[in-house]
C-alpha cells in the first residue's frame, strides 16, 4: 500500500485525464489544460500532470515502466526481502546448532 492516502477515486481520475487529453486543443497548451481542469476537481496541477503522464505509459503513448509491471516487481521486491530475512535466520539457526553439536560433542 501507499504511504498516502488516495484522496481521488479512480473513476475521478480516469475522467479528469481523459477530460485533459480530450480538451488541450482547446487551451494554449496541455498545461494550461491541466491547470484549468485541476481547478474544477479541486487537485492540484503537478497530480493531474502525474495521473496524465502515467495513463499514457500505460497505454504506451509514453516511454516508461506500466503501472501493471512496477506493482508486480515491488511484489518480487518485498518477497525476496523476505526470503533473505528466512534464510539469514535460518543461517544463523544452523550456525547455533553446530555449535551446541560440538559443545555437546566435546563435553563427552
């Protein structure tokens, strides 16, 4: 999850994107669009220019990586973390047993 709260819902930005990408002919420039519309939504201009920039890498109108592919490698991410931290104790966990095998040993 985000560290933020979402405070738009997805159909709010779906519209206002397709509002700006269906409307900068109309304004001087696709910024001026934007800040036009984030007016009307009540968000600020840089988010909407964000929620813009990332419709169109998901629809591959622009170079980058898909919303899709960076949730799944922040899932590959977390679960190699995780799969590091099981196999540091259990390094560690081997580590104690041989010892206490050899105290064991030894003590005989």
């Amino acid at each position: 999850m985000s560290k933020t709260t979402n405070k738009y819902s997805p159909e709010v930005r779906e519209r206002a994107v397709r509002l700006v990408l269906d409307n900068q002919g109309q304004h001087e420039s696709r910024w001026s669009a934007i800040v036009s519309i984030s007016s009307k939504i009540g968000c600020a201009p840089q988010t909407l220019n964000e929620w813009v920039k990332k419709a169109e890498v998901d629809s591959g109108r622009r170079a980058g990586i898909p919303t899709e592919m960076a949730e799944k490698m922040k899932a590959l991410e977390r679960e190699n973390r995780e799969l590091k931290q099981a196999n540091e104790i259990l390094r560690k966990a081997s580590a104690y047993f041989a010892q206490a095998e050899l105290d064991r040993r030894s003590r005989t």
